[in-house]
C-alpha cells in the first residue's frame, strides 16, 4: 500500500512547522507524535497526576487515533495497537478458576 500513496524518494524535512507537538486529548491526557516514513509512528503519552486521582485508569488506544501533522500539507497516518517487533510466539495464559 506504501508504494502506491507515497512518492519515491524523501522530502527534505521542514524547519518551520515543529514535530513532536502535544496536543490534548478528548479524555484529558496529552499525546504527541513522531512519524517515521509512512508505516512507523513513536507515540508518546502524557498522564498528569489528577487525572489518576480517586484511582482513576487512563486507556490509551491507539487505534482510535489519526496523527495530524502541524503542518496541514503533511499526511495524517491512522494508528493501531499493534506493537513494532512483535513476537507473536508468546501466549498468554491465563487461570480461570485458581483453587
């Protein structure tokens, strides 16, 4: 899919719009990102402490999210829950009824 919604080669990067901008998320916490060509995205979480007060849980997901660059000529990347370097030979397991 890469190699048909992007063009070869690579874009100088831009000075004027920065990267890594936080923005607030609808739940409260603030989330920034920091693409890496078309298929990779670091995404860094910020929690601040009274959102946790009383024990309250924040869930990120991911894949409810699209990174929208600063800069609007940029492309916005759809994210999902699915880590980089995935080791899928590991199971989980899990004891439902511990005597």
């Amino acid at each position: 899919m890469e190699k048909y919604a992007i063009i070869a080669g690579m874009a100088p990067p831009r000075a004027d719009v920065p990267s890594g901008i936080w923005t607030k998320h609808p739940d409260g916490y603030y989330v920034r990102y920091f693409p890496s060509g078309y298929s990779i995205t670091k995404v860094q979480v910020y929690v601040p402490k009274e959102l946790l007060a009383n024990g309250n849980r924040v869930i990120y997901d991911a894949a409810g999210d699209i990174a929208c660059p600063a800069n609007t000529g940029s492309q916005r990347l759809a994210q999902t829950n699915e880590p980089l370097n995935a080791n899928y030979a590991a199971k989980l397991v899990t004891i439902c009824n511990p005597k």
